[in-house]
C-alpha cells in the first residue's frame, strides 16, 4: 500500500536517522512511503494568534500539495504532525478562512486527512501483526516511552491518543517485544523551543525527564519528535569531562523498530546521536540471547 | 474563548506547567491579575497541559497569546529582528560555518542572499 508521505524540514537535515529508520520500518512491513514530488516547510509552528491567516499559508500549501498525490499523508516528525493536522482540522471548520487561503495561494484546496506513522501501524497494520513481524525482539530492553507535548494536545483537534494516559507509543513497544518502563513524565513538557532562547530552562525541563526515566530502570528513552530528541540528548553530551557514564541514549521509535524487525544496522541511523544508543540496544539482547 | 472569570482557583494548571516548575509564574501571575504579566508569558513552552486539564474550560493558552501581543517582545527578538535586517538572518552565523554545517550532513554549500536583501524588499518599490 502506498501512502503519500510529507517528511520536513528537520528529517531532511538533523534528523535523517528519524527519515531513514522510518522509510525503512515502513517498507519492511510493505508500506510505501511516497514522498510528496514537492513540498516546503509547513511552518514549524501553528498559528500562535486567532486571525493569523498568513502563518496558515505555508501549512496549507503542504496541505494542497499532498491532496495531489491522496486523500491522506503521512508524517513523522511531530512537529510537522502537529502544524498539519491543526490546519486540516481549522480549514475544515472555518470556510471563510479556507476561501481566504486559497485565494491567495491560488490554488484549491478541499481536504486531505493528517496521520501520524504511529496511527498506520496501530489502525492499519495493527499491534498483533507487527509483532508477528519482529525477528529479533527488544527481549530485556528496558525503554521508557515518552510522548511529549505535540503528539497529543489539544485533544480536541489533534485525537490521536488520550491526551494525559496515551498508550500508543507503549503498545509498540510491546509488540516490539521491549519491557516497557511506565514513568511519571512521559507526557511532560521538554521545553521545546526555549532550547533556543532560554536553553538553561528546557535543560533543566528535559533532564527532569531523563532523571525520572532513569529512576524507573528505563536504558533507552524513545520518542517521536525531533526536538524532543534533542533537548533530551544534547545536554547529556560528552565534555571535555568526557561522559558521566549515567548517560540515556534517546531514540526514535523507528530505530528501535528496525533493530527489531532485523533491518540492515545503517537503515538504524544509530550513527548521529549525542549518546550511542547501541550498547543499550545490542548488550541486553546479547544478554537474551546468551 | 472561555473568559478567566469561570477560574475556580483549583491549581490543576499550575500543577501541570512546566514554566512554573523551573520558577517561572505564567499561569498563576495571569489569573490573579491580568496586567501583572511579566516576562514569564514568553516562557510559555505551548505544551498545552494547562488547557488540557483545566476542569471549567479557561482558555488559559489564549488568553497567553493575546497577552503576549500588547507586551514588548523580549530583548533578544529585537536583537534577532537587527540581525535579519543587518544579514537577512536571524541567528548569527557565516557562510563558512553554515556550509561546514552543510557539509557535516552531506549538502551542497549554500548560496546567501545579500546583506543588503532586506532593505531592497523593505524599501525599493517594484518599479526601481
């Protein structure tokens, strides 16, 4: 089955492990992933005010385009995810705003329905399937799955999951065969884009998290969001110190669903991390399998 | 948009936000009084937990975007709204580096728009 799929700004640049892994795990479970034949930046964040029509102008170009290619499109990084489906569900609801935009992108835009790789595997593949498809299961991997803001709030618009009790991210896991380590901040706030302006506050935000995941046994923290990754990552960074050897490697759900679907290592993408994820992966399955 | 008033003090917001919990006071500084907003309201990450748990529905998110346009932006905007009108970039880097950036992720060096983009835009008219 093919799928049109729109993959960003950040899966093409920082994050092409995320792109790779995912393209990869997509295939292997005989999704196709059609990138868009043309697409542009969606705009990174949703119109922060209520009549703010230009910021909706780059989302719904994306929109349009992938109308062209489908009835839905498929995205990964949850950013994009978030912008995306916010538009859908505001152009569906304001047919003023929908003509105004339209108008001046000068094209027609009707609808096209947002997803989430995570919903394909849950809705269309389904839990009970791709687990019939793990050849090396996570056996002993203790990942903490964390969630973050994007992929769930505002409930109202963007439904993929219960906003404070998700599971979609623990199902996977599970049917990864990993042991799925539940912790109080899986839903918290990284601090986000403060990363850049005040980064002292989105360190002290994430490593909270990290902290927590750590308190519960977590190995691996695993995510769907770009930004989180790193926020979550770079501050635990090797310094002229070298490492605290109390690191936690933080990784995409795609990459340790090809590690467990017995992908090529390169379709992994474990190669771009601040702390290597590999040992964590690797030594608790050698240990299963000894 | 659900109007502070329907506030009834509960503290599930101030519970879940991640401003307040490195010592920031968005949420609580905002209902208490309005006009006491400081800098905390450009703290505000949009994680949307506020709004999430909120029992009686306060827009809590909106009324932080509208507070944000009557205040100043910060300093470092304006010091990012400086360099795009001095470089065309908002954040200070050279070609060199960003085509070392590029380059680390195996994309083709980068050819800048000139310095002086921004005021051609601003202030040429179409005719000149």
């Amino acid at each position: 089955m093919g799928i049109p799929y729109y993959p960003g700004c950040t899966l093409s640049t920082k994050a092409q492990n995320y792109d790779r892994s995912g393209r990869a795990v997509a295939a292997a479970l005989g999704i196709e992933l059609e990138e868009l034949a043309e697409w542009q930046c969606c705009g990174a964040t949703f119109p922060l005010m209520v009549d703010d029509s230009m910021a909706l102008i780059a989302p719904t170009r994306v929109l349009y385009q992938a109308q062209q290619a489908g009835e839905r499109v498929v995205t990964l990084c949850a950013i994009c995810f978030h912008v995306l489906r916010r538009s859908q569900a505001l152009l569906e609801r304001d047919p003023d705003m929908l003509e105004r935009i339209n108008w001046f992108i000068e094209q027609e835009y009707s609808g096209v329905h947002v997803v989430h790789l995570l919903e394909v595997l849950r809705d269309d593949v389904g839990w009970d399937k791709l687990a019939e498809q793990v050849v090396r299961p996570l056996t002993g991997v203790k990942v903490a799955p964390y969630y973050g803001c994007l992929l769930l709030r505002p409930h109202d618009e963007i439904g993929l999951d219960d906003p404070e009790e998700p599971t979609i991210l623990h199902d996977l896991l599970r049917a990864l065969g990993a042991e799925v380590v539940d912790f109080p901040f899986s839903i918290e706030c990284c601090g986000s884009y403060l990363t850049v302006k005040e980064p002292q506050v989105s360190e002290t935000l994430s490593m909270d998290i990290v902290a927590s995941a750590r308190e519960h046994g977590a190995q691996l923290i695993a995510t769907a969001c770009p930004l989180c990754q790193f926020n979550l990552d770079y501050p635990q960074r090797e310094t002229e110190a070298g490492f605290t050897g109390n690191e936690m490697p933080v990784v995409y759900f795609t990459q340790l669903m090809a590690a467990a679907l017995g992908l090529p290592e390169e379709d992994w993408g474990l190669d771009s991390h601040y702390v290597n994820p590999a040992p964590a992966i690797e030594g608790q399955r050698a240990l299963a399998d000894s | 948009m659900k109007h502070p008033a329907a506030c009834i003090q509960c503290g599930d917001c101030v519970e879940v936000c991640p401003v307040e919990k490195v010592g920031g006071h968005a949420i609580v500084t905002f209902l208490a009084d309005p006009d006491a907003a400081d800098y905390s309201v450009w703290l505000c990450t949009i994680c949307w937990r506020c709004h999430q748990v909120c029992p009686t529905g306060v827009d809590i998110y909106g009324l932080m975007m509208e507070r944000r346009r009557h205040e100043a932006a910060p300093g470092g905007y304006q010091t990012a709204f400086e360099r795009v009108l001095r470089s065309g970039l908002a954040l200070p880097i050279s070609q060199e580096e960003l085509d070392q950036v590029r380059a680390a992720w195996g994309l083709e060096p980068v050819e800048l728009p000139p310095a002086d983009l921004v005021h051609i835009l601003l202030h040429k008219s179409p005719s000149e």
